[in-house]
C-alpha cells in the first residue's frame, strides 16, 4: 500500500498590518460617495408587517443596551 503524503500550505503573511491598512483605507475615502440627501426616517414600527423575528433573536437584541433592553 502507498502512502500519500499532504501538503499543507503555510499561513498567509499580511505585510504591513494595521498602520498599511488605515493608510489604504485613508486613500480610498475622496471615492466614496456621500449622499446628497439626508437618511429617510423610520418608519413607525405600527406600519411594519409581516416580519417574523425569532424569539432568541429578540431576546438578544432587546439585552442590548443601545436597543434599551
């Protein structure tokens, strides 16, 4: 019987980190498009229909404490 042998490739190096990161991120932002009109308000939640959350969803979100739970 032969035996196979595997190759297991070596992790992937990421040059430059956090500080290349942000640089590149800092450069990409003159591309990024900002609305010319502010956000539509939300919608009351007595319109919305038809949602299903599931009741574990629920319990997270609502023990958040941004979303006043």
């Amino acid at each position: 019987m032969q035996k196979h042998s595997v190759t297991v490739p070596a992790p992937v190096e990421l040059d430059g980190g956090l500080e290349e990161l942000r640089g590149d991120c800092a450069r990409m932002v003159p591309h990024w498009a900002v609305p010319a009109t502010a956000a539509p308000a939300p919608v009351p939640a007595s319109l919305i229909h038809g949602v299903t959350v599931p009741s574990a969803s629920a319990r997270l979100v609502g023990g958040m404490s941004e979303y006043g739970g």
